[in-house]
C-alpha cells in the first residue's frame, strides 16, 4: 500500500518500468509494485486488449498484429502511451508494463519525459529462465485463453523480446539504473525483492520498518 503523502511540497513518486520476457510474471508483479509504490499500473498489453474488446478503432487496427504475435507500430502504440501518461493520475510517477519495447520506442518515451523535465527512476529487469517461461505461458494459455498465446505465437513473441525488446536493457544500463531481479520463486518473494531493490534506491519509503 502506498504510505499517506507526507505533506511536503509534491513529494514524487517514482517513474518506473518493468521489463522481462512474456511469461516472466511483469504484468502480476507490475500491478503489486504499482501498489506497494502508489502509481498507476500502465500496461500497453492491457489497454490494446481492451480496446479489442470494446471494439474500439484503435482495437480494429492492432488487432491481426496482436493475435500474429508481432509489434503493434511505434506510432501508435507511443500515442496511446503519451495520451495514457498525460492523465492526472500518472503526474506524479507511474509503472509502465510492456512499452517501452525497443529503441525507438525508448526515444520516444524519452523526449515524451523530457518535455515534462522527468526520465524513468528505475528499470526493473525480470530475470527468467526461457524453459520456465515457456511453461508459464503455455499454462496461461490454457487457464485465460489469450489469443496470443498459441505455440507459434509464443515463439514469434519470445524472439521479437530477444531481437528488439532486450537491447532496451543495454541503453538503461548504460544510465545505472537497472536492477535484474530473479523472477523464479513465490509472487510474495519476487515482490519483496523488487521492492528491497526500490527501497535501496530510495524509491520507495517504507512505514512498516
Ligand atoms: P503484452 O501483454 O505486454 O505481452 O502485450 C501483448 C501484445 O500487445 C504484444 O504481443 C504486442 O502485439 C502488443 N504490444 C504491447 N505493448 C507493445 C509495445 N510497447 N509496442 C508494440 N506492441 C505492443
């Protein structure tokens, strides 16, 4: 939970990113970091999913390319990001899930904060094992039913992760902020290992000492 705003002058909170291949478990511990931090949890999966379901214009275009399993383009997918960050509730920090996805979806998030004289915090890198992935969203598959998540599909996504969505990793290196957590073990463990490396970076100020 997120601790009662200490009264001082617009104390931020955090700017945050998760990244790890599907089926590393972001998207579960995206939400429970969002919460332990107090930000909205963005995730660009989630908003092009439901705008499928809502058959909304924006769920007819990207919907073959999320079923195939491909990007949905840069574009588009860094508008819905930009206009999903300019509501009130993002102002003071956030955590986005899945965007962004490769370099040039980096540098449009970059000039999007830097306009608003903010960058990303911290960058939480979900370390998984492939075979163990694999299963995850195989087993996902079944449980949920995503259309996305068929065998073949798998593959395509895994190796779009390995080909555009890995070397993101390289260039928030290179700015220290990375932190590579391991993501095999319970939801309550890789949570509060996420959480010890925010708090040792500041980012999160905890009451419960
Ligand atoms: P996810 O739930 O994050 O695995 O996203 C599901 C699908 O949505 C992906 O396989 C892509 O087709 C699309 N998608 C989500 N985020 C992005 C992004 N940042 N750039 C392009 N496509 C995306």
């Amino acid at each position: 939970m997120s601790q009662a705003q200490d009264g001082a002058q617009a104390q931020d909170g955090a700017r945050l990113l998760i990244v790890g291949p599907q089926g590393s478990g972001k998207g579960t511990q995206g939400v429970r970091i969002a919460e332990v931090v107090g930000v909205p949890a963005i995730s660009t999966g989630d908003m092009f999913r439901a705008a499928i379901s809502g058959g909304t214009e924006l769920g007819e275009k990207v919907k073959a390319i999320i079923e195939a399993g491909d990007l949905v383009p840069d574009a588009v997918t860094s508008e819905v990001v930009s206009e999903r960050l300019s509501q009130d509730d993002a102002a003071e920090g956030f955590l986005l899930d899945g965007y962004p996805r490769n370099l040039a979806q980096v540098s449009d998030l970059d000039a999007f904060l830097s306009g608003r004289g903010e960058q990303l915090d911290a960058v939480i890198e979900l370390s998984v094992p492939r075979g163990e992935s694999i299963d995850r969203l195989t087993r996902r598959a079944f449980e949920q039913g995503r259309t996305d998540d068929t065998e073949d599909v798998i593959a395509n996504r895994l190796a779009i992760y390995e080909r555009e969505t890995a070397p993101i990793l390289d260039v928030y290196r290179e700015r220290g902020i990375v932190d590579v957590i391991d993501g095999v073990g319970s939801l309550d463990e890789i949570t509060e290992r996420i959480v010890a490396a925010l708090g040792a970076r500041g980012l999160i100020r905890t009451a419960a000492a």
